[in-house]
C-alpha cells in the first residue's frame, strides 16, 4: 500500500488457535512523493518469491534482493529489504547489506546470533539494530533452535519527519493540513483551489 496523499484502511487478521501473528512496517515516502495518488497492490502468499539454501534455510523475499531472488515489492529511492527468515537448528544464513543502509532483525520466533566471530543472541521477542558501513558488508544470522526471523534494510531519506497519530509528513504544517483534510472529507482526494 502506497498511503500518498491519503488512504483509509483496515486490517482483518485471522486467528489459529486464538492467537495471531502479523506485522505492519511502514515505509516513508520522500518528500517530493509524499502527496503521490494512493495505491494498494494485495500480494498473495504464493506471490512473495522465496529463496531455499543449504541446511534447508528458507527466505520469502518481500522487498528488494536476496541471492539473486527479487521479492515482491521494490521501491527505488529507499532500496528496501524486507526478508522473512526460517532457520532450522543448526543452520545460518548471510545476506550482503550496503553500508549506507539502515537495518535491523526482528526475531519472532526461537533466537538468533547475529555476527560473525563475535556474536550477539536475540531472543523472541526483540530487536537488535544493525551496525552497517565501515565495511560491514552485511549480516549472518545463525540458530540453534528452530528461528523465524525479519531482516529489514533501507536507504534512510536523511529528511526531516514530522508524526501525528496515523500521519507522517515533513513539518508539523503538513500533519496540520493532513487532519483538516481528513476532517473536512477532502482527505485523499485532489482538492482544487479557484483562483
């Protein structure tokens, strides 16, 4: 989904045995884009390409690059990553990061180390943020109980953000005008001025 000028949604997710796993990730648009007509593209899960290396680690590639996969969606200016890892026991996995990317892994299920010879446990649960540049060419993960794990990358817009609820512009101007639009029903819609 591409929210542009304005978008209204919601999320219907379905249960197994009363519970529920799902994540939202939000990607910023460059100011220049912020106001671009919104879209929403519905990928099914047999349309996230998936990659199957050795030790029978399997990634979904749903944003950007991985080993010569490309995922589902990609998107030129922040170059993002989005990959879905399973890692058996035992296994691990090594994904190139260029070093003017930020990046992190979310581990949802089992642990993961993170690094090479000195290595960094992330249990269930948590986040660990990556050191990228200086050469660091990139991250392995490695398990030794069964791990799913996101690993998430983009090129940052190094442009100012400004928050309010469910909008995200670049001035505290912009989350203004963004409200009364919504509030007033010309949210998402082009909205001409007479001069």
């Amino acid at each position: 989904m591409v929210a542009g000028r304005g978008i209204i949604h919601s999320e219907m997710p379905e249960q197994q045995d009363g519970l529920m796993e799902g994540f939202q990730l939000w990607l910023n648009l460059p100011a220049r884009d912020k106001m671009c007509p919104a879209s929403y593209r519905d990928i099914p899960q047999s349309g996230v390409p998936r990659l199957a290396l050795e030790g029978s680690v399997e990634v979904q590639v749903i944003a950007g690059e991985s080993h010569g996969v490309v995922g589902a969606a990609v998107r030129p200016v922040t170059e993002p990553l989005y990959l879905d890892i399973a890692l058996p026991a035992g296994t691990a996995f090594w994904q190139p990061l260029p070093d003017d990317h930020n990046a992190f892994i979310y581990v949802f299920r089992g642990e993961a180390a993170v690094g090479g010879q000195t290595q960094t446990a992330v249990a269930a649960g948590r986040m660990a943020i990556l050191r990228t540049g200086s050469g660091a060419a990139g991250v392995q993960l490695s398990a030794q109980v069964p791990t799913r794990a996101l690993l998430i990358a983009g090129k940052p817009l190094r442009e100012p953000i400004a928050q309010h609820g469910p909008f995200v512009m670049n001035t505290p101007q912009q989350i203004h005008q963004a409200i009364v639009d919504y509030q007033s029903g010309g949210f998402g819609r082009e909205v001409r001025q007479d001069s």
